[in-house]
C-alpha cells in the first residue's frame, strides 16, 4: 500500500512540476510581451514583474516534492566516503528527517500566512491590487506536498530497511552516485 502511494505520490509531483515549468514559460512570454510593448509603443501592461514573481514561486514550490523523489535537492556529502556504509542508512534519514522538518517549519509559517491573508483580505499594495491568497494557496499547496511526501519516502524506506532491502533504501533516500547522475544526464 505504502509503495503504491509513493508510486502516486511521484505521478503528482512530476504533473506538478510540468505545471510549474508552464507557469514559468508562461510568464516569460508575458514579461518579454512587456518589455516589446514599453520598448516599442511606450506602453505597459502592468503587473507582469508581480505576476512572474507569484508563478515563480508556486512553480518552485510545486517542484521541491519532484526534487525530492529524484534525490536532487543539494547534500553536502563529504564525510559518506569516510564513513563505514552500514552508518549511510542512518545518516541519510538524519538528511530527510533534517530537511523535511525545516519544510514543516516552513509549511507552518505559510499555513498561518495565508490564514492571515484570507482573515484579512489581503491584497498586494501594487495597481493589480492581487488577493494574496490567490498566489499563496498553491504555494502551500506545494510546501504541504513536499513535507508529506518527504514523509511517505521516510516510511517506505524505513519499511525497506526493515526487510534489509539497503538497495531500495539507497534508491529512495541515498545521495546518487556519478553514475546514477551520469545515466539521468543522457535520459
């Protein structure tokens, strides 16, 4: 059941992803639009700088669970070389434990962010007057994503471990070999 939500959970994120990618696509066809529009007639459409910068950010969001599945967030790993490999185990929960209670940390600053913004009606102080909640939801939507499929991925490979399968644990949560990024580099 678990790896079944995984395999689901990985479906969403890419879709989410790809949706992201779009936004930003999109918004760079609106802010070159822009910037042909105020270079040759003088006139502007207003809001595209703000727009992108919404789309950016729920793009990003949207991407952070992808990124986790694909093992590419940054790690430093200097010491796993050093380090008996029975220790890799352990030291990659401590990464996935460390890195998705600070996007708890921050799912919770966003989650009371936005409740302030809906509580209030809050609009963003430039001439689109943008509620914020509308850039802010999908933007939690995406923080809320990344910690719970942080912790879908911490149970499966607990649940890995436990049958001593260390193969399927270093695919879900080790730091990827060269040529692990090797072979994703020639897909």
């Amino acid at each position: 059941m678990l790896e079944s939500l995984l395999t689901r959970t990985r479906k969403l994120s890419l879709w989410l992803t790809w949706a992201g990618g779009t936004l930003i696509v999109l918004s760079a066809f609106l802010v070159t639009l822009e910037v042909l529009l105020r270079k040759i007639f003088n006139i502007s459409l207003g809001g595209a700088d703000e727009i992108s910068g919404y789309a950016f950010g729920v793009a990003t969001a949207f991407a952070f669970s992808f990124a986790l599945f694909e093992r590419a967030h940054i790690r430093v790993d200097a010491l796993m070389g050093t380090l008996p490999r029975k220790l890799h185990p352990m030291i990659n929960f401590l990464g996935l434990v460390l890195l998705i209670g600070f996007a708890g940390i921050v799912a919770v600053m966003v989650w009371g962010m936005v409740a302030d913004s809906v509580q209030h009606g809050s609009r963003s102080i430039t001439p689109l007057r943008v509620p914020l909640a509308l850039p802010q939801i999908p933007w939690l939507m995406g923080w809320l994503l990344f910690v719970a499929s942080g912790v879908l991925i911490g149970l499966v490979a607990l649940k890995r471990l436990a049958q001593g399968d260390q193969a399927g644990v270093q695919d879900l949560i080790g730091v990827k070999s060269i040529d692990e990024q090797i072979e994703d580099e020639s897909v």
